[in-house]
C-alpha cells in the first residue's frame, strides 16, 4: 500500500501521539510504501519518505492548523491508498485520536446555563469554532473511513459525543517493543543512574511527561515530602519538557523536597530513564491510555497509576496484581500510601514486575502495527 501518514511534529522526543504515530509507521514501513507529512521532523527509518512541510504561523496555533490541513489535503488528495492522520484535518481515510474529543473539554458535564455560556463562547471565538468544525469534519460517518482510538475509554467518549461513529471506530493501544533486561539489574541500574547524574544509592521514582501539571507531578511532589526520604533514600527523577520546571522547583523548595528531586530535561530515548528506575508513579489526571506506564512494565518497574477514569490503561490493569491505582490522582496522602506499601513489601515488587512484563509482552508494536494493516485493507476493499 501507499500509505501518508499526517502528523505535524514527527518527533521521538515529543508526547504520546507522536510516539505512537512514529512506532506505526516504523511498523507498516516493512512492507508498504509510507510517506510522512510534517511540520518538524527528527526521525529517519529505512523505506520512509518524509515531506517536511512549511509551519506557517506559530501564533495563533488555530491558523497554522488550518494551513497544515490545506497543504496536507493538497499534497495527499491523490497518489494515496490510505492517508492516515493523527491531526485535526477534515480529510483522511483513516483518522487516528488521541486525546479526548475537543467537545468533551467544553461541554462535558454542562447544563442549563453553563452549557449556553459554553455555546457562547464558541460561538465568538475563532480558535474554538475552527476547532469543532475540523472535528466533526474529521468523525463524520462515512463508510470510506475509519477511525482509530488508542483506548477503550477514548472509544466510548467519542461515541457519546458524535453519535454514528459506533460502526467507524476500532480501538487499537498503544504497544512496545520488549527491551533487553540484564540479569545485572542492580549494575545496569547504576550505570544509568551514573549517565544521568542522579544518586547512585537509593530508591527512584520515576516520573514521565512533558505537562507536569496534567500529569500529576505536583500531587507526587507532595507525596514525597509526605513519605520522607527514610531508609530507602527516596528520591524523584523527573523526564519531560522543562516549560514547567520553574513553578514544579519553586514547590520542591516551598516543601523542603529540592534536594530530592532532579530534572531530566526532555529525552530523546527513555530507556536510560526507565533503568535507572526503581518505579514509576504516573498520577495522571487524564490521559487516554498512557504509553510511559506500557513502557515502564515492559522494563520491569513496579507502577502507581491512576486509576479510570483518568487514565485509559488502567481499564486493563488489575488493583494490586498488575499495578497500584490512585482513586484520586489529587490526593498526595493516597499516592504516599501506595508509595509507603510499595516501599515495605518487596514480595509487592516483585509480584508487580512479573504482572507487568506480562502485560506488556501481550501489548506490542508489531501487534498494533499487524492491526493498523487489517484496518487498512478493510478500508480499500
């Protein structure tokens, strides 16, 4: 097949979108002509053609939006099977989402009033009118498209908020690629930590994500002054864009934490991180379904996670077998706790790792990427 693949940022250190979009093509570029179109490009793979397209304007984001979708739609209106996007643009064949729908953020839970105040306020902002007309473009039904939710959870909100997308939708998660796990876990986690500068003694918590806000690093920042640094020697690395490191290092130091808590910066490859681990705590207050938790088991780490329905995985995860789940990712003194357990109870790591390595050798890209090839081919019969 010829396959374009849409997605403005083609980047490895970028979110979970990207991550995703880069790991499928990566997989359907074994057998299929693939063609990314992009805005930013940091990625070479053997049998992939890149087109690095012309960002426009960066502000207001809602017209450079606009300009991707247009010179997209130009440039893959022939010559394709398939144009699969993981962008809001009205046209494409398969449509890939990722985060919850733009109406589920404005009108979720509103009535009465607050929904017309809500409407209002669509109705005399360009950026928001922009945004829904693209989307509903994007889910209209039609039997020429089908549309790709990263979870189950991501899948039922879609439905609700544009009904007749029951038929187009097939939920395809995230995977990974098993890594190699040295028998030295306890050396290869002290050359990463060396590599990394963090402590070469004691415990680390994990934490990764480029909206720390969103991803719960305060409530975890808490947590840690909560549970003290103790025996275990507590400590937290944080992975993930530094635009919020001023306000998340103001707070270490309002908490007396600072000395505990080292920032990563952005990484182009995780895998360091992860061996240099411990566990990973990921008190998201939303996410879709959440790659780093998938990434963490399949390198062996215990993980505290949100539960549902904050965070998409944690549908499949079991309480206490596969993970830890936080009923409220707002609630440090409940992510101490889990923190506390997990710290005590060695025999709870162990059974957490092997759960987890588990489930994650069940979740793979190829799988995904074999999943993404059956839909395709649903698509042009």
């Amino acid at each position: 097949m010829r396959i374009a693949v849409l997605s403005r940022f083609f980047v490895s250190n970028g979110g979970g979108a990207e991550r995703y979009a880069i790991a499928i093509v990566e997989q359907l570029a074994a057998g299929n002509d693939v063609h990314v179109f992009a805005q930013e490009i940091s990625h070479s793979y053997p049998g992939v053609t890149y087109h690095l397209l012309p960002k426009g304007v960066k502000r207001p984001r809602w017209v450079n939006q606009l300009l991707f979708a247009y010179r997209t739609w130009r440039a893959t209106r022939t010559g394709f099977d398939i144009v699969y996007s993981h962008e809001n643009v009205w046209h494409g064949n398969v449509q890939a989402a990722h985060v919850l729908p733009v109406k589920h953020g404005l009108f979720s839970g509103r009535e009465g009033v607050a929904l017309w105040l809500k409407w209002l306020l669509v109705a005399t902002s360009p950026r928001l009118l922009t945004y829904l007309l693209l989307e509903r473009m994007r889910f209209a039904p039609s039997k020429n498209r089908r549309i790709v939710a990263s979870s189950r959870a991501l899948a039922t909100s879609m439905q609700h908020f544009y009904p007749g997308t029951e038929q187009s939708i097939a939920v395809i998660n995230p995977g990974v690629d098993m890594p190699d796990l040295s028998s030295d876990a306890d050396g290869e986690r002290a050359v990463a930590r060396k590599a990394l500068r963090l402590p070469l003694e004691g415990t680390c918590v994990l934490f990764a994500g480029n909206d720390f806000r969103k991803k719960g690093l305060p409530a975890l920042i808490q947590a840690l002054a909560q549970v003290g640094e103790g025996s275990a020697g507590l400590f937290l690395a944080v992975a993930g864009n530094t635009a919020q490191r001023e306000a998340m290092h103001a707070l270490a130091i309002e908490l007396g934490v600072v000395e505990r808590v080292y920032f990563l910066g952005s990484l182009a490859h995780m895998d360091v991180a992860y061996r240099a681990a411990n566990f990973l705590v990921h008190p998201t207050l939303q996410d879709s379904y959440a790659m780093v938790v998938l990434e963490a088991m399949a390198y062996g780490l215990p993980v505290i996670v949100s539960a549902s329905p904050y965070c998409g995985i944690a549908d499949d995860l079991r309480d206490g077998l596969d993970a830890l789940l936080i009923n409220d990712p707002q609630d440090a003194s409940q992510i101490a706790s889990h923190l506390r357990r997990l710290i005590a109870d060695p025999a709870l790591q162990v059974a957490l790792a092997s759960n987890g390595l588990s489930f994650a050798s069940s979740h793979t890209w190829q799988a995904a990427g074999d999943a993404h090839e059956r839909l395709f081919a649903e698509v042009l019969a």
